[in-house]
C-alpha cells in the first residue's frame, strides 16, 4: 500500500510540474522588460535608421524594429517610418518612440 500512495504521489508531482512548464503565465522569460531606441542623430534632409530592441525578463535581448510601433514626438523637426527610418525635416528637439508588446522606449534627440 505504501509504495502505491508512493507513485500515486510522484504521478501527482510530475503532472504539476507539466502543467507548470506548459502555463500561460505572463511572467515567463519571452516577457519584454524593457525596449530602448537607439541610431545616430540625422542631419537636417536626410535619414537614419534606428533601432528598437526588446530585453526580456530572463536577460536575453531581441531585434524589434520590424515588429515596433514607431512614433514622432514633433513630425515638424523629423518623421519616422513604419520600419524605424527617421528623417530630419528641420532643426530642433524630436523624442523618437518605438512601442513593442506594450513596452514603450524612447529616444530623445536634437537635429543640429
């Protein structure tokens, strides 16, 4: 009797660390912590592309700059495309945003 309340027990541990392992729980390591922004400051009439890249819980980090969500804060000094292109139109400050699972980084830059 002792060793059938045995495996019923290991059977019972076994199918809780499954079950773990296969959950939907937000906080798994393919969870974005972070995103920065990052590209070199264009001059006025032309382009640069910058990047967004996510950090996730587990330390790892991920090119997202396809996937972004990217934003201007002031289309009037420098646009961005949908891929991260940035273009200075004319002198001033602008913050650069990129958006990716719900994780919002930024860039705050100044066209000279």
């Amino acid at each position: 009797m002792k060793v059938r309340s045995f495996v019923i027990v290991l059977f019972v541990l076994a199918l809780g660390f499954t079950l773990g392992a296969c959950s939907d729980n937000p906080n798994t390591a393919t969870t974005v912590s972070t995103v920065a922004v990052s590209g070199a400051v264009p001059a006025v009439g032309t382009t640069s592309q910058f990047a967004a890249t996510a950090t996730m819980l587990n330390g790892s980090t991920q090119d997202v700059s396809s996937t972004a969500t990217w934003s201007s804060s002031n289309s009037a000094v420098a646009t961005v495309s949908s891929s991260g292109l940035v273009t200075a139109l004319t002198s001033g400050s602008v913050t650069i945003t990129a958006t990716y699972s719900g994780i919002t980084g930024n860039d705050a830059i100044t066209v000279p």
